[in-house]
C-alpha cells in the first residue's frame, strides 16, 4: 500500500511540475503577446484575440494545479 501512495504522489508532483512550466510558458507567450501588439508585429485585433486565448488557457492551467 506504501507504494501505492508513494507512486500516486511522485506522479502529481511530476504532474504538478509539467502543468507549472506550462502555466510559466503561457505567461511568457502573454508577454511577449503585448509587446508584439505594441511594437507592430501584429494586429492588435488579432493580437488581443490570442490574448483572450492564452488569458484562458492560464485561467484552466492554474485552476488544475490548485486543485
């Protein structure tokens, strides 16, 4: 039974970690979002709509890993 648990919990960690880095990766995506939509690089209509794209998938990645 020991195992059991000791594998349950070394998999969420190791799941907890993934879903962190992809939370981090997605904050840096939203970064470097705005600065494309400042600097030009993209449409700000398009822009803002990859915005609201990366804002709610941040949304669901954080509300897995608080769970």
């Amino acid at each position: 039974m020991a195992l059991g648990v000791m594998s349950f919990t070394t998999y969420q960690t190791v799941e907890n970690f993934r879903l962190t880095y992809a939370l981090e990766n997605m904050e840096e995506m939203h970064e470097y979002m705005h600065e494309d939509i400042k600097d030009g690089t993209i449409d700000p209509v398009i822009g803002k709509i990859y915005l609201e794209i990366i804002d709610e998938t941040m949304y669901f990645l954080d509300e897995e890993i608080n769970k």
